[in-house]
C-alpha cells in the first residue's frame, strides 16, 4: 500500500492508509492534546479537544477519529483551533468542581494539564456545579461523578479492554454518567475492581479508595506481576520507600494496559508488619532473632553434618514458582554442586507435569506453542479444564475480545457454569474425570469424516498410523455413555473445531491435575496436530500455568530429572557440558519428586530439607502428613517472607526480600520473560534470595562464582538455549523498558515432526462409598492465590472477600436442609474442613467446589497422597466428600 503524504503544520508528512491526523502528527513528534483517546481504546473523539484545521476549506476535525488524505493541509495551533480548545476547556472546568487542591487526582488530573498548558486561569463563565455522590461499601473504588468529563475511557475500557460490560452511559444530555445497570454500586454489579477504570481516568471521577499517599508519586518503577502465570507488566508508584499504589504497565506492554484486581490491589503485603524482618532460630522450641552470620553458620554446619553422616541424597532442596528465574538457577546449582543431589524440585509439580510430559513427548517442547496476542485471531477457541476469569485474568480477557470484538467462536468445556459460559458458542459439561473421552471422541470424528488436514499429517507430522485403531472405541455413542453430553454436541464441536482455519486451544489445572492428565494433555496435542492448528498464526495449544514463575523455575532446572533447558540428568552429553562449565562430578542419578521427598523424609531417609519460598503444609496434601515429615527432620531451613506454617516447623528461618525489593525476570506461561526491578529497599535485614543462597554455599566452603545476578543471566545464556539472545553485545538486558523477552522457543528444541501419541482412557476404580456422596472440585478464587500468604495479606483484597464458602448446587442444598451462609463440616476420607455454604446453580447436581486460597482452611488438606505413576503429581482437583451442617450450639 502506498503511503499516504500531508502537510503537517507547513511540513510534508507521510503515513500509512488509514492512520488519523492524530496518529501522525505523534509519529511526526507534534503534540496535540486529548482526553478521551487512548492507545488500546476505540477513538470516538468526545471531548473535542484534538480539533485540527484543515486549511484547504477551513473545516474543523477531530483528529483521533480523521483518517489521513492524500494532500491535506493541516494546522494543529492556528488561532481558530487553539480558540476552540480553550473555550470547551472552560466548558468542563465550569461544570468541575472547584476542589484541585484537595483532589486525590493532584497533578495528574489531564484536565489541569491542559487548562494549564493553555493558559487558562480564572473562569468568566458562570459555574453549573454537578452532585452526584454514590455510597459504596466496596474497600476498592470510590467515585465521584461531579468530576466527570463525560471522555467514555471508563465504560470503553470495561467493555473493550477487559469485557465486563459493568459501566455504560446512564441517562442522556447535561445529567449522563457513566454508571452501572440501574446505577447500582460497583460491589452489586458485574465488576471485578480490575483497577483499569481508575488507572485511566483523568480526572478524579474514579478514584483508589482510602489510598496510602494523596498526593503525586514521582518515581515510577516498571515491573512484573509476582502473581499469576500471565506476567502482566505494572508499575509501581513509590514515596518514601513505600509502594503507595500500583497501575498497568506502559502502553506498548502486551497486557494492553489491563491488570486484575490483585494486580492492582495485591501488593500490600510488602509492608505487612507480619514480614520477617531478621533471621530466626529455634532455641528450646521457641525462635530467637539472630545474625545472618550466626544462621548461615547453623545451616551451613547441619547441611554438611548431614551429607558427611548420610550422604548428598539425604538432602534434599524444594525451589519456588516465587523467586526470579536467577534464583531458580543458583538454587538448583546450589543443591547439584554444593549439596551433591539431584534432590530439587518445585510446587509446579503440583499442576505442570502433564504438560511437561504431555508436550515434551509430543513436539520435543514442554510449555504454550503461541502468544497470547496470537490467541485474538482465532476463529474458534477451545477452552477446557480451566476457569480464566480467577486464575489468568488477561487470558480471559484476551478469549472475551476474540469473542466479543472479532467474532470467534468459543468452545468451553467444564462442567461448571463460569463467567465464560455466556460467551460460549458450545459449551459441554462433561461428568468429572472423563475429558479424554470426549477429545478422543473428537478426534476419532475428525478422522472418520475426513475433516484433518491430511497434507499437514502425512508431510509434517510422525506415528499417525497409530491413532485410527487406538481411536477405535471412542464413538459418539461411547463418548455420550461416559460424559454424559449429547452426540449431537460432540458432533456439532468436533465439526466447528476442524473446519476453522484458525483454532486454538486453552487448558489448565482442570487438566493437569486429574488422574490421567498426561493423557489429556496428549488427546489435546493430537487434536491440534490433526487439524494443522500447531503451527497456525491463530491456532496452537496454551498451557496455563497457575504461577508467576511456574515455568521459570521448569526451564532454569529446579527439576529432579531436568538440568537447566531440560536437559535430562540422564544425556550424558548435557551432564558433560554442565559438568565441564561447573567443574564438578554430577549425581548420576535422578532425585526425588516434591511428594516422593515427603515420603521419603518419613522413612527416615531424607534427613535434611532447604524450602525456599514454598509453603508445603498448606499446598501439598494430606497437610498432616506433611506436617508430621518435616518435624520429624534433623534440619529444616526454611526461606520466606513470613513466618508461615511450613516455617513454623523449621530450626532456621530466612527473612528474604519480595519482588519488588529485588532485580530478576519471571517467565510466564507464554515463555515470555518480563524483567522486574528494585522499587523499595528490603525490610528489615532482609536480603534477596539469590544473595542468601550465595552466602550459604560460602559457609558452606563451596561457593559459587557470582557477586550480580547480571552474572547469573550470563551463565543462563551460555548453557540454556531457550534463553539465548537475552542480553546484548555489553552484557545488558536488551530494550530499557524491555519489559517482554520472547524465547524462541517455536520448534527449536524440536528433533523430527510432531509425534502423535495414543492417549487410552482408563475408568476410575468404582469404589461406591455412601460415606461421602459427594465430588468435590478445588477451584481457584479471584480475589485470593495460592495457598493464601500473600493475598490475606493484602487489606483490601482480604476485606472483600474475608470468608471461605463451598458451593454446592440447589439440589443437594435442599436434601441437606441447608441455607445460605450456613456453616459445615466437609468430610473427606482423610481429613476435614469447615466452611460456610453458597448455595448456587452454576454446579450440576451432586457436585461441590471449594476454593484453594484460604490459608485458615486449605482444600488440599482433603486429599490423599495419590501419585500419578508417569507424573508423581498428587491428583488435586477432584476428590469424594460428604458434608455436615454445624449445629449454632456446636
């Protein structure tokens, strides 16, 4: 296309087809002042303040919404214009309240920008001050609709950027708002308090409530987000060494400026007075503060003890999905080189092996074969086994516009009702525990009509003889017996998901952490290979993962069988390599598995544990047992922010620093890294967690050669191939703002085609027990992660949502003799929990759910330690209960 030439305040500028004066004269370094356009916004040109004249007829035009003509003439500051600018200026300062000094908004307000870049001062027009106060209990967002400008960023960046469709325009003329239906407030309406409202409005119409510092926050520190997998970009506001407030990330950030309610909220536990602010250990059973000198010492000494008395495999090392991807690296190589042992693993396990070995098996990489942004082009989308909208907020997001903006179609497969279910074109609920039916079924549909891309398959892909005859059995008869959805169901979403020439598919822990997920995983796969979508713009296979840095700490080696890249232990090429780089003799052997670490801590052949960053008697099963396990230690050293359950029980306790005390990266679950940096010095004496390792292998007269992490990325460039390319020719991080560092992960690591692999269902033992008659399904909860200590932490966050409820469907609510709010006693066959009852219809009859993020009730304790034989992952996600109502006298 031929570009598109203009004069430009008296000079010749060029631009694409379809840009608007707008966007070319920022391109062409000219400011011209807006208050309603934003980049990932639709232009509507509302306030008018981007007027431009076009002096070859004297028109008037709103420049964020004129496209570019060959041979324009325009004037962004010819006297009519800066007239016009200065009079609808005077226009919305004559309906503003006059309160600029006791605003929140202080010198970020955009309206007094610009009134002050215009010179506008005093008002001789007569003031219409507008009253509009609204009463919200909600601990997020406060609104003041008198210091409406009337600009939409609010209602289109709900409808546009996140999709909630909370906000529109409520009534007409002089007395329109932006409001929610019937002008409820924001806590009864369909709102999530993402905080994207607030961070875009430019007033102080929509305001953070009760907001720490009132005034204007020079320094901006640019950051990622230590919660989900998503690794959204943020940035922090800081004053006096204190994060007062967090908003999304710059503009050109691939999250396009969106964030959820934690990542908005969520950061107040860098200041919890409940921090640990300096070393502990245990005296008599009790902690007393110490030196770092005098700590590093007593764990140094009982780690060496211990490898002397028994042996490097009588330690053992559980890394965190929490810390950067440099501390999973030095971690790993602290327990290789300094402990001797393979011995390492991390909580991923307790999701991300089904993906690893699913995929890895498959197409030779372990992890999402796309981009997120690619997942907007899609035609059809395939989301099963996970609920977005709590768990990876802007993978929601992102399916919700594809839907919504751009017209695809979603498949959602769950059998609970979620937030994603109105968007559905198809939505299939099938019985818990039989998903690999139903894909099998879909696959062997797509075969028997033909309907595979047959070029692709037989020139790009290996084993597919394989699969017609394993694929024998799952007829849509078959598949409707066991899943309990129609034929005629599977039929229609097989058809849809085969003939669209971009199709994409979408899992999560509703996968992995079934037994069988690895087969799942693997049915997906063949689905994809199938169809051709692998290697599709559009298509591919997203593999979420549930934590910040879950697949960092996967890729840097924090793995028992995986050196870093995934280089098995067992390649004696790759151990050669680590081992000459190293200049050390490697264990030979795999280590154990997180779980398989538990057993064998009580058969008393894991005499000694270092846990950084993790929290195991609250997220693994059966929390007895592992509460008992690790008592029962010669030596437990635990690294963590607070003093959690886990630290409890620990001889030594490190004070680390949090995210955002530190600098290092995080991958998220795009193999994306995003950077993250210093915006507050460490409280107390805490230190960063790469700095503690290093300190330790020195007490421990085996130290490791780094003083920066600048020298443990060098290292990782060198001897990990996915993150080859990371830094530049003088050893930096590329981009300053280089907020997102693509692996080129596509199929590099791939030897050969695609494989397709045969996925056999095997039906659960039936173990009719009237007992517990009930399926409980874990579920994750917006408004808190994890197992609940740092989110509980935050005040807002634990305000909003204070109370741990267990749903369960109407039905069953009635055969209990149960109401709302009721509390019960929920018994499985290994342990039991208290909640209170949400009676809902979003389950289907004979199914409840409980939340994993409270840390006064972890659902995990409910669980039995079943490890899956090809995984070692404990199944998490489905388990039988029954469920008691508790007297008041009780």
């Amino acid at each position: 296309m031929q570009p598109v030439t203009i004069t430009l305040n008296g000079r010749e500028v060029s631009g694409h087809p379809e840009m608007t004066i707008l966007e070319l004269a920022r391109e062409s370094g000219i400011t011209i002042p807006t208050i309603c356009n934003e980049p990932h916004l639709t232009s509507i040109g509302s306030c008018r303040l981007c007027l431009v004249e076009n002096e070859q007829n004297g028109a008037l035009l709103a420049s964020c919404v004129t496209p570019i003509v060959p041979g324009m003439v325009i004037n962004t500051e010819s006297p009519r214009v800066m007239e016009h600018r200065r009079m609808i200026v005077k226009l919305m300062l004559a309906s503003h309240p006059d309160s600029c000094l006791v605003c929140d908004k202080g010198n970020r307000c955009q309206l007094h920008q610009i009134a002050s870049d215009l010179g506008i001062g005093l008002l001789e027009l007569q003031r219409i001050p507008q009253t509009a106060a609204i009463e919200e209990v909600n601990p997020f967002i406060e609104r003041d609709m008198s210091k409406c400008i009337l600009c939409a960023k609010c209602v289109r960046a709900c409808q546009e950027l996140v999709v909630e469709g909370a906000l529109d325009y409520f009534q007409r003329g002089f007395i329109a708002r932006p409001a929610t239906l019937n002008n409820s407030p924001l806590e009864n309406s369909e709102c999530t308090f993402c905080g994207v409202c607030v961070a875009l409005c430019p007033t102080g119409s929509l305001m953070e409530k009760k907001r720490v510092y009132q005034g204007t926050t020079k320094n901006l520190v640019n950051t990622t987000c230590p919660y989900c997998g998503c690794g959204c970009s943020i940035s922090l506001e800081v004053k006096d060494n204190y994060i007062v407030a967090a908003r999304p990330g710059k503009v050109d950030t691939e999250n396009e400026g969106t964030l959820c309610v934690k990542g908005s909220y969520g950061f107040d536990f860098i200041h919890s007075p409940d921090r640990l602010k300096k070393p502990l250990v245990k005296v008599n059973g009790a902690f007393q503060e110490t030196s770092w000198e005098k700590a590093l010492e007593e764990t140094a000494e009982a780690l060496n003890l211990i490898k002397e008395q028994y042996g490097p495999d009588s330690l053992a090392v559980l890394g965190a999905v929490k810390c950067t991807n440099e501390e999973n690296y030095l971690l790993q190589k602290f327990a290789r080189t300094v402990l001797g042992t393979n011995n390492i693993d991390n909580s991923s396990r307790l999701y991300n092996p089904a993906t690893r070995l699913g995929l890895g098996t498959s197409i030779g990489f372990p992890g999402t074969t796309n981009c997120l942004e690619a997942l907007e082009q899609s035609e059809v989308i395939v989301a099963i086994g996970t609920d977005p909208a709590a768990s990876a907020p802007r993978v929601n997001y992102a399916i919700k516009r594809a839907v919504k903006l751009r017209g695809a179609k979603l498949i959602l497969i769950d059998p609970r009702r979620t937030k994603l279910s109105s968007f559905a074109h198809l939505w299939l609920r099938p019985k818990v525990g039989t998903d690999l039916v139903l894909l099998n079924s879909m696959s062997r549909l797509i075969i028997d009509e033909s309907l595979l891309d047959k070029e692709f398959v037989t020139r790009k892909t290996d084993n597919f003889d394989a699969l017609p005859g394993a694929l024998e059995k799952y007829s849509l008869e078959y598949a409707e017996t066991l899943t309990g959805i129609k034929k005629e169901e599977i039929h229609s979403a097989a058809r849809l998901y085969a003939l669209a020439d971009q199709a994409a598919i979408i899992y999560g822990t509703g996968i992995t952490q079934h037994p069988g997920g690895t087969a799942s995983v693997k049915a997906l796969f063949n689905l994809a290979l199938l169809t051709g979508n692998i290697w599709r713009n559009g298509g591919g296979i997203y593999a979420l993962q549930r934590d910040n840095n879950g697949q960092g700490a996967c890729d840097m080696g924090a793995l028992p069988d995986f050196l870093p890249g995934y280089q098995s232990t067992e390649d004696l090429q790759a151990k050669k390599k680590f081992e000459e780089h190293w200049g050390v003799s490697l264990p030979a052997n795999p280590g154990l598995t997180a779980l398989e670490i538990m057993e064998q801590i009580k058969a008393g052949k894991i005499k000694g544990l270092y846990i950084v960053g993790e929290n195991p008697v609250l997220s693994f099963p059966r929390s007895d047992f592992v509460t008992e396990a690790l008592s029962s230690l010669d030596f437990l050293a635990v690294q963590d922010l607070f003093l959690t359950e886990t630290a409890r029980l620990a001889g030594v306790v490190l004070p680390a620093a949090s995210f955002a005390e530190k600098e290092g990266t995080f991958t998220n679950f795009e193999g994306k890294t995003g950077r993250i940096r210093k915006a507050v010095a460490p409280a107390g004496e805490c230190l960063p967690d790469w700095e503690i390792i290093l300190r330790l292998a020195n007490k421990m007269e085996r130290p490791l050669p780094f003083s920066t992490i600048q020298q443990v990325m060098e290292e990782i460039e060198e001897l990990v191939p996915l993150y080859e390319g990371y830094l530049d020719s003088e050893g930096k991080y590329q981009n300053e703002w280089g907020f997102w560092k693509r692996r080129s992960h596509r199929w590099h690591s791939l030897k050969g085609f695609p494989r397709f692999s045969t996925a056999e269902y095997t039906p659960p033992e039936k173990k009719i027990n009237e007992d517990y008659p009930l399926t409980l399904l874990t579920e994750a909860v917006l408004y808190h992660f994890g197992t609940g200590t740092r989110s509980s932490r935050a005040w807002r966050l634990q305000q909003f949502s204070p109370r741990i409820f267990i749903r369960i469907n109407e039905a069953d609510a009635k055969k209990l003799g149960l109401s709302p709010l009721d509390k019960v006693r929920i018994i499985s066959p290994v342990a039991e929990l208290t909640a209170a009852v949400s009676i809902t219809g979003a389950l289907p009859e004979g199914i409840a759910s409980l939340p994993a993020s409270f840390p006064e009730a972890p659902a995990t304790r409910l669980f039995d330690i079943n490890l899956d034989t090809e995984t070692k992952t404990p199944s998490l996600k489905a388990c039988n209960v029954r469920i008691e109502r508790i007297d008041d006298h009780e």
